[in-house]
C-alpha cells in the first residue's frame, strides 16, 4: 500500500525545504529547526489530503 509513504515522503519534503530555505536567509539553527517543522507540517497535511483523495478514487 503506497499510500502512506505520500505523507512520510512530503513531511521529510517539508522538513527538507524549510531546512534549506532558512539556510539561505541565514538563519541560526533554530530559525532552521523553525522553518523545518513548519514546512514538514504542511506539506504533511497536504500529503494526507492527497492520500484521503486517492484512497477515495479508488
């Protein structure tokens, strides 16, 4: 069942993005850690909803 991997795979996304963007502001590492998590959570909450929406179709 793959579809579950489309959540973990966009929370570490996220995490990753948000990672990275604060590095390019230059953020200490708690700016980084911020911008992470707030990233990984909502391209998370994005990654269910597109989850809910393919289990649905079938």
């Amino acid at each position: 069942m793959p579809c579950p991997m489309i959540v973990i795979a966009a929370f570490i996304l996220g995490a990753a993005i948000g990672w990275r963007r604060a590095a390019k502001a230059g953020g200490s590492r708690a700016d980084k850690l911020q911008y992470a998590v707030a990233h990984a959570l909502a391209l998370g909450v994005l990654g269910m909803f597109l989850t809910i929406v393919l289990s649905r179709l079938g």
